[in-house]
C-alpha cells in the first residue's frame, strides 16, 4: 500500500509540473497579439513604391557591380579644420588621403571662393599619408583666414594620369590668432587673485 501511495504521489507530482512547465513555455514562446495601446500598435512598415522583382542574376551582379564602381567614385576627406601659424606662412595642420581611399590625390588651397588665388598645390599624396606641415606660396596677414581646400584624386593608368573625384572644403587658417584655451571653461579672469 505504501509503493501505491509513493506512486500516486509521485504521479500527481509529474503532473503537476508538467502542467506548470507548458504554462511557462507558453508564456515564453506564445507572444499575445498585440493589445489597443500596448508599445508595438499601429506599428507597421509598407513595402517601398517603384521596385521591381530582379529575376535575372546577371541584371542583379550588373547593379552590384554599377554601385561597387560608383562607390570607387567618393572621396573620403580626412583634414582637421584648424590650420596655425606664427609666420603666415609656415603651418601646423591635418590634411591626409584617408586610407580608405583608393587613389592618389593632390591638394590646393586657395584664399578666395572663385579658386584664382593658390596659396598652396602639393604633389600626389597617397592614401593613408598626411600633411602635418605646409608651407604657403606666400604669407598670410596675421588673424584668422577662410581658406578653401580642393582634394582631388587622380588615376594613373599606362602613365596617363585621370581625374578620378573632387572635393572642396574650408579650412580657418589662424596666424598669431590663437584660440584661448579657457574661453570654453567659462572661467572669467578678473584680475583679482584669491589664495
């Protein structure tokens, strides 16, 4: 009689989790739908207007192929956009072909919108190469100049050099105009000295 009741137990016991453990698989695996006013209602996404179904892999290797070669267009522009001199001529800056480049590129500057007045041309620059220092054709008056900077990459196949993309950027180009490094601080000089 005591196995019979041991077995009842022991069967009642069995039940009684597997009851309780399809109620916990249910309520993580069976998601409600979702209720008037819960996070996810009235969220729905509708498919894009003016595509079309590519049924022909070689159409869709030639749109992969026409973006990978458009991508080989872009010019990715590293440069820091503070240029400092103390002679107007010689400067401490950051201009680079960034590495992800794929093409040599050379760089102008130029102290006018209209591109006439060149302050600077260098030679080819290969990607992940940068300029520290520069030197300009001449010198800037002291205080702080707007300069435009072209990056222009070129390709050189069977020695013919091409014009592969361009860019145009501003630079400010301070001489003996420093930035104060405490005019961000909010820190206020009164000439007073408290110890």
């Amino acid at each position: 009689m005591r196995n019979q009741t041991r077995f009842t137990y022991v069967l009642a016991l069995v039940a009684c989790l597997s009851v309780f453990l399809s109620g916990c698989v249910r309520t993580v695996y069976v998601q409600p739908e979702s209720a008037e006013g819960a996070g996810t209602a009235g969220f729905h996404i509708a498919y894009a207007e003016g595509t079309t179904a590519v049924e022909d892999p070689d159409a869709l290797q030639k749109i992969v192929d026409e973006m990978r070669e458009n991508a080989r267009k872009t010019i990715g522009l590293e440069y820091k956009n503070e240029a400092f001199s103390v002679d107007g001529q010689n400067f401490d800056c950051y201009i680079a072909n960034a590495a992800r480049n794929q093409y040599d590129m050379f760089i102008a500057i130029y102290a006018d919108a209209e591109l006439t007045d060149e302050l600077y041309l260098s030679g080819l620059v290969m990607p992940g190469r940068a300029f520290e220092h520069i030197q300009l054709e001449r010198p800037l008056e002291d205080g702080n100049h707007l300069v435009y900077v072209a990056f222009s990459q070129v390709e050189e196949v069977d020695g013919e050099q091409t014009m592969r993309a361009q860019a145009l950027v501003t630079m400010n180009f301070h001489v003996n105009d420093f930035p104060d490094p405490n005019a961000d601080s909010g820190a206020a000089d009164d000439g007073s000295d408290e110890n």
